[in-house]
C-alpha cells in the first residue's frame, strides 16, 4: 500500500492558493506536513531576532489552521539534507513535495537531496518561476524596467482556495515550537511588534483585504508619505508565504494608478529574487565590481548612532525608531536611512543590510540584498552613487506636516514644521519654546551633511579614477 505524501514547508506558511500543497492533496494519498528550521547547513542564513519572532507566531497560526482540520504540524530542527530524509523514512512517504526555494544555500541543499523517493518542487514564493523571465537572448535582466515588462506580458494565474478535503496520515514525532527558543528572553523587546502585527494566514488575508478596500486606489501618491497609512504593509506575510503573490497581485484587479503602482512593486520584489537566483553571491558582494574598492568608513560610534536613531537627523532617527519599535520602516524612509549611512556617513552598505536582516519582521535575503545594492550603487539597474539623498529636504517633501517624525521622535513634537525637519538651523529662542536641547533632549547632527556628500563623492570620485 502506497505511502502518504509528505509536504515539507519551507516559506510558503498558508493553506490558500499553496501550489505545493495543492499537488500533494491530488496526489490522493494522506498528508503529513512538516516545517524544518535549518540554521546549520553551511551558508545558511539563520533568522534575524524580528523575523524570529514573526516566525513562531506564524508556525503557531499554521499549526492551529491545520488543527482545525484534524491534520498535525510537524516540526523539526536540523539540516534539510538530514531531517528531509530522516522525515520520509518515518512516515514511509510515497513523494514530497515542496516550493521552489530561492536562497542560495537552500538551493544547494535541496539540489543535493537523496530521500529515496520523488521530491516534486513548486513555486509558491514568486510570481514565476525564478529562471523563468530571460531577455531576448536568454540571459538574465540587470535592469528592472525591461524585466517588468517581461512580467506583463505574461499572466498571473488567480489565486486558488485552500483544498476543501484534506486527509490526515499519523504524524510523526514533532519538536515543541517553544523548544525552538525563537522569541526574545529577557529584556522583552517585542511589545511594539505584538501592538503592530497579526502573524499568520488570517492575519495576512484581512490586511490585504483591507488595502485592497481602503487604500489601493490612492497608492501611486500615498505610498510616499510615510505620516499615513499609504502602503500595505504586507511585506512580512509575502516574505513568510501567509499570502501568495499572486493573491496580492490580483488584488489590483480593479485597475487604476494605485494598482498599475502597486503590481510595480511587487514585480521589484519578483526582480530581487530573480537577481539573487542568478547572482548568489548577491547578500556579500557588490554587483558592479568596481564598488568593492570604495574606501568605506570604520565608525562603530557612527554606526551605533544611526542603529538607535540618534544621529540628530529627524526623519532618519524616526525611520530607525520605527524599525525598532515595530520591526519594519516604510519605504520611502528606508531609501532615506540607507542613502544616509552609505553616502553621509560613508559606512559600507553590508553592515546597514545586516542590521536590517536582525531587526526587519519581513527580512528577505533578496529584497534586502538587491534595495541595499540600489542604494549603494552597486547592484543592478542601480541609482547612481552621487545621487545622494538630503534627508532634510526628503524629510519636508514627504512627511510636510512632520506627523510621521512628531510620531517617532517625540522630543521635536513642539517644533513647528519649517524647523522641524532641522533643528540644528533653528534659532535658540524657538528651541527653548519647543522645549528642546540640542545636545541633551537631542541629539547634534552626527555629521554636517554637505561635508558628508562631499566626501562621498570624493571617494566615489577615486574608485572610478582607479577603474579608468
């Protein structure tokens, strides 16, 4: 008698529109299904402590949506090449199945798979196939406009509903989610994330449903003021698979700028993965090979500062302060906070990705790979190097009314907005009402920022001469 299928779980945590999971409930036999934790594969990229948490909760919804139906969630901790294995022995399973992973050392590790039994791989992380999408002359893109419209020109399939019958097989022995020790011990940071996320499938879906509802048509000019609710927010649930792309893309069904706006940014997330699944060496190593000789800074003081926004620029210490409360920035903001640690303050953009990797609820090794690049000018279909941000400047373009830096740098909220966005410009007595101290209830800017253009121009100026 045939064996049960074993479905293996790697980021694609949903019932809804799961082509894995459709495939093994067709294949007609009882399901077992497991999620395996590996932070020991060599190359692994083990979670940040954001994503941690984001990652228990989000096993604990899934476990209680399978309960519903009377099946089991498996878990296991351990290498992929052992315990995938170890897994279809146990349960004596016919085939497995699985989504397509994109990470690099996944990659390799499923490549090198020997569970004696079929392993039928899915996509359910991307749009496409990730090695699907090639120009003309069958390479891959390096710019993303091109690249996008290759995505038009195909279709998106609908989004499936979860299978209405699924049957049970014995689940094997399973490790306690709490031994797993993902959620923060002592001191308990994660009071922000708890007040800000809904982790799990249903989470995902009411979110969508609400942009879909409230803010998509608005999108195109929203989505740039970070004092609103302009965005989705979803990036967590995507990244974790709570929500299939292809469900957030069909959300747009309805036309308009909002949804032109929005698929493009789902199509930038599909042409980081596409870049990573070609460019593996993409989370370490520039793209344009010149940029591994900029001479960047070592400035631990500088670095901290920035980390725990207190660099005495507003809008970037609001960016780093929601990041730390909530585990995400917005987007726009993120583009600030990033221009200004590899240009005004001349810090390599590995460690800006490294601290957004730990602190980031929706760190992705590709989006957070392929956006650092851009902002650094290294990576593909990149912004210039001497594109510099002013983050004053941004700061009064997008955020006008200072609503969003009011929110997360408290200590300003009495300043009125021509000054707010630079108090060190602001004149003593109009510091004294707002009741502001530069220097004690805030912090001087860090670096002057026309200095620290300069100098990062200047050194951009001897890499180029150096290629030349």
């Amino acid at each position: 008698m045939a064996g049960p299928a074993l479905l293996w779980l790697h980021r694609e945590l949903r019932l809804q529109d799961n082509p894995a999971l459709a495939a093994a409930v067709a294949f007609g036999r009882p399901l077992v299904v497991a999620f395996i934790l590996d932070e020991v594969t060599p190359g692994a990229w083990a979670a940040g402590g954001a994503a941690r948490w984001w990652l228990h909760h989000s096993l604990a919804a899934l476990a209680g949506d399978l309960a519903a139906r009377g099946m089991a969630l498996t878990l296991r901790r351990g290498r992929i090449s052992e315990e995938l294995p170890r897994l279809a022995r146990e349960t004596g399973a016919a085939e497995i199945h699985a989504g397509v992973p994109v990470e690099p050392w996944a990659r390799q590790a499923v490549a090198a798979l020997d569970c004696g039994v079929p392993l039928h791989l899915h996509d359910t992380t991307t749009l496409f196939p990730p090695d699907a999408i090639r120009t003309g002359g069958g390479s891959p893109y390096g710019v993303f406009t091109p690249f996008a419209r290759a995505c038009h020109a195909r279709d998106v399939q609908p989004p499936r509903q979860a299978p209405a019958r699924i049957l049970a097989a014995p689940p094997p022995a399973s490790d306690a989610l709490a031994s797993w020790r993902l959620l923060p011990r002592r001191p308990d940071w994660a009071g922000g994330l708890r007040a800000t996320w809904q982790p799990g499938e249903a989470g995902a879906q009411e979110r969508l449903r609400r942009f879909a509802a409230d803010a998509l048509g608005d999108y195109a000019t929203a989505r740039d003021r970070p004092g609103i609710a302009g965005t989705a927010m979803l990036s967590p649930h995507l990244h974790w698979g709570e929500v299939s792309p292809a469900a957030a893309w069909h959300a747009a069904d309805g036309g308009g700028a909002g949804a032109a706006s929005w698929r493009n940014e789902l199509l930038w997330r599909e042409f980081s993965a596409h870049l990573l699944w070609h460019h593996p060496e993409l989370p370490e190593q520039p793209l344009r090979r010149q940029f591994a000789a900029m001479p960047w800074r070592s400035d631990p003081d500088a670095l901290t500062a920035w980390r725990h926004g207190q660099t005495g620029v507003p809008i970037v210490d609001a960016g780093m302060r929601q990041l730390w409360q909530t585990g995400w920035m917005h987007n726009r903001v993120r583009m600030i906070v990033a221009s200004f640690l590899v240009k005004h303050l001349l810090l390599g953009w590995q460690d800006g990705a490294a601290w957004f990797w730990d602190t980031l609820v929706d760190a992705d090794l590709a989006s957070n790979s392929a956006s650092w690049q851009w902002v650094a000018g290294c990576g593909a279909d990149a912004a210039p190097f001497f594109r510099i941000f002013n983050p004053v400047l941004q700061g009064a373009k997008f955020d006008a009314d200072g609503a969003y830096v009011r929110r997360w740098v408290p200590e300003l909220a009495k300043l009125p907005d021509r000054m707010l966005h630079a108090p060190w410009t602001t004149g003593p007595l109009d510091l004294a009402a707002a009741g502001v101290r530069l220097g004690a209830t805030y912090p001087q800017p860090i670096v002057d920022l026309a200095a620290g253009r300069a100098r990062a121009l200047a050194a951009f100026a001897r890499v180029t001469a150096a290629r030349a």
